[in-house]
C-alpha cells in the first residue's frame, strides 16, 4: 500500500503560475530559504521581500542551480 505523504503526486509538481495561492507572499520559510540561497550563489541582491510565493518558488529554483544546491 503507498504513502500518500512520502509518494510525489502530480499535484506536488504543478507550476507556481497554476498556484491557487501563487499570488499570495511569499511565506516565511520561502523567505528564509530563497535569502540563503541567494547568498550561496553570490547574488544577495537578487532577494526581495514582496516576492509572491509563485515569483519566490522560481526564484528558488534559479537560485538552487546557481548555487548548486
């Protein structure tokens, strides 16, 4: 029997522009995360703090494979 909670799903992997809540801000563990990032790729500038959790969840991933991470 699978895990729903440990199995990926198709709805894990939509795209942060089909987000329901995508023009929400970015929440706090977004923030945190994407200021670290930024930092490790060597662009600190590139954080911003208004960002919407969809601008921020692309911005993560930049920043990741600029890092990466």
């Amino acid at each position: 029997m699978s895990n729903p909670k440990t199995e990926l799903t198709g709805n894990t992997q939509k795209n942060p522009d089909e987000w329901v809540s995508g023009d929400d801000p970015m929440t706090g563990a977004q923030a945190s995360y994407l200021k670290t990032l930024c930092e490790q790729a060597g662009t600190p500038e590139m954080f911003d703090d208004s960002l919407t959790k969809a601008e921020a969840s692309k911005l993560i991933d930049e920043m990741r494979e600029k890092a990466n991470v």
